[in-house]
C-alpha cells in the first residue's frame, strides 16, 4: 500500500512539474473589405437574429452590408497566445453555400496554402463574383510553421452592381432609449431628460378614453426648468401636435424635413430610418397626461459604434469628462453614415473629417465610416479642387 502511494505520487509530481504549453487555435474576427459583420441582417434600423443564410426567406425591409467591390478583399485576426508567434502561412476557401465550403469543396476559389504574415486585405484570386449573390468564406493559418483549425465560416453579400474599388458600410441603426429622469411638472405636463443629446425620434405610448390632442416638446436647451422655444443659434426646438385615438397606442412623433439640411448637397436620411431631429428633453402636455400612463422613448440612430472597444481612465475630472464627450460625440455625430457639420447643413468638410477619422481610429475598431466619408469628398469637396489636390500632395 505505501509503494502503491509513493508511486502515485511520484506520477502527480511529475504531472505537476510538466510545463504547460498554450496551444494555437483558429483565426477569428473575419472580415471582407474590412467589415466584420457582413453575414447579418438588419430590419429598419434594427438588428435581427438572422444571418444570410436566411437571405430570399424573408418578406420584412431589410438592410445588409454590401460588400461592392468586383474583387474583395479578406482580412482576419490570428487567434495564438504562445509567445514568439507569428502566422508563417494561409489558406482562403470560398464558395457559393455554407455547405460546399463546410465540405471542403470550395467551387469559388481555393488559394491553396499560401506563405507570408499578410492578414490584411488578402485580394480575391478566384473567379467572378456576381452581383446581389451571397458568398461563404473561411480561412486556416499556419503558425510557425504549425497548421491550425479552420475559423469559423463568414457569409457576405455583394451589391446590386459592382465596381473595380467602392467601399462597403454598415446600414444606419436604432437604439431604444428611455429617460434618465422623468417628472409631472402639473397634472397635464411630463417632462422627460435623456441623459445626453443625440439625433433621433420620439416615441410616445398613451392610453386615452377621451378625445384628446397631445402637445409634444422637444429640444436641446432649458430655460427656467422648461425647455426654451428660442434656444438661438443652431440649437433645436420643435412642437407638433398628435391626435389621440381611443385605446392604448404608440405614437410616432414626425419630423419634418429641415430646407436648410435637407437641400440638394445634404446628406439624406435613408428611408428605412427617417428624418432625424437633435434633442435631449421632451415635453407633452395633454388631458391624457393626469391618468400618469404616458411612457416615452428615444430611438437613438447613429452609425455602429462599440462603446468597449477603448477606456480611459484619468484622476483629472474634467480630463475624464472631455474623454466621455469626445468619444459620445463622435458615435451621436455618425447618425448620417458619414462624418457631417451635424445637424446645420448636413454635410462632410475635409478638416472635421480628419479630426473625426484620427479621433475615431483612437476609440473604435472600425474603418468604415472615415473611409466612406474621404471616399465622398473626393467627388464632393466643398474646397477648391486644386487646393485639396495640392494639401493631398503636401501630406504625402
């Protein structure tokens, strides 16, 4: 019996004495023209559970990423946390259904094993993509010579019509907000404080048993507790009316189009979204109100933004501060797809655009926006064509 326990402990010694080793895995965060999520589906501004797998099933408006370009081009991230590391080898599978590339069969294009580090916009080597079709994709890399597991399989979805380069983006989309504070300033007055402004739509729930008209408030700036009908300068305040039905509805509150942000060289609002309106406060004001069964909401839309992606962290209260109205204003800046004056006239200048896309670099993984928006001027400068060519040239 002691021989039995010597022995058995010996074995533990020495299992426990072993090294441990991490061991490698398969690439992550695929990406096509450096977008991520191109294998999701949005629905007016909201995102769904479904992928494009379910691409010809569905009967609701749908948005997706278009990836636009006739060859594209495939980045991912190696997934290895043993030291000394680096991806020495890959290989790109893509087919026309998840199955065929499941099953190896890759009737796209197979780029066989391939040397080199690159895992940054790999071109496209295999034959032509069609255009609104739907694509599989999937890439293994060797790590230090070592092969890995294959990643996981990404769909995207090429445009309706193609061209050599177009950068690709994400659809608009919605948050659902609810107030911060919210307070009866008399029995037929709610007052409602989101927290911050943001370029949105108003949502208001009521039941009424009466014939009533609602009064709805709402812009960026108080005066004496209430909001300021004058605020001055670009600053926002809007009144409409809404008439109540017998029941309990949600009301959307319209907002109508601005001649001064909405004119031939304004950046539009896609349809699936609507026009937009800056506010951080609301107001409504009706006999409705003394039944106190009035909620309302904000439909916040702004371009993706991963508020996790960066921290900062400072002893300095107001350094702290700028940081969280820096990195707010750039997500609550983004509600048109590009970077934009905000809500003025609705357009892109060249040094807002810089400022924008070095700050955003700094605080969110993501490209496409900045892209987008450089892509745009090129074709819509609001500088003399000579100038921008000639500050292009300085800068290089």
């Amino acid at each position: 019996m002691n021989k039995f326990i010597k022995e058995a402990s010996a074995c533990l010694i020495i299992l426990y004495c072993l090294p441990t080793t991490s061991a490698g895995g398969p690439p992550v965060r695929l990406a096509t023209d450096l977008v991520e999520h191109t294998d999701r589906i949005w629905i007016d501004g909201k995102i769904s559970q479904l992928t494009l797998d379910y691409h010809g099933e569905i009967i609701e408006n749908t948005q997706y990423v278009p990836v636009c370009s006739k060859k594209p081009h495939f980045s991912w991230q190696v997934e290895d946390d043993r030291k000394n590391v680096m991806q020495t080898a890959y290989r790109i599978q893509l087919g026309s259904s998840r199955r065929a590339v499941e099953n190896g069969a890759a009737d796209m294009w197979d780029s066989g094993k391939l040397p080199g580090s690159n895992s940054i916009s790999v071109e496209y080597g295999g034959k032509e993509l069609e255009p609104d079709s739907v694509y599989f994709w999937r890439v293994m890399t060797w790590n230090n010579g070592d092969p890995q597991e294959w990643s996981s399989i990404r769909a995207f979805r090429m445009a309706d019509s193609l061209d050599d380069y177009r950068c690709p983006a994400y659809p608009i989309v919605k948050s659902e907000q609810t107030p911060v504070h919210e307070t009866y300033l008399s029995d037929d007055i709610l007052f409602a404080d989101f927290g911050q402004a943001a370029f949105g739509q108003l949502n208001i729930t009521v039941s009424s048993n009466r014939k009533d008209t609602l009064t709805v408030s709402i812009g960026e700036c108080l005066k004496n507790g209430r909001l300021d009908p004058e605020p001055g300068g670009s600053r926002r305040f809007l009144r409409q009316k809404t008439a109540l039905l017998p029941g309990r509805y949600t009301y959307i509150i319209k907002i109508p189009a601005d001649k001064r942000n909405t004119g031939r060289s304004a950046v539009k609002m896609p349809g699936s979204i609507g026009e937009v309106y800056p506010f951080r406060y609301c107001e409504v004001e009706g006999r409705s109100i003394k039944d106190k069964s009035v909620t309302v909401s904000r439909q916040t839309v702004h371009y993706p933004f991963d508020d996790s992606a960066s921290v900062f962290s400072c002893p300095d209260t107001a350094l702290q501060q700028i940081w969280e109205m820096c990195r707010y204003s750039m997500k609550a800046t983004s509600f048109a797809g590009l970077y934009v004056d905000g809500d003025r006239e609705r357009i892109p200048y060249e040094g807002d655009a810089v400022i924008n896309q070095l700050s955003h670099y700094a605080s969110d993984r993501e490209f496409t926006l900045a892209r987008r928006s450089h892509e745009y001027l090129l074709t819509h400068a609001t500088w003399p064509a000579e100038w921008v060519l000639q500050s292009i040239s300085m800068a290089w």
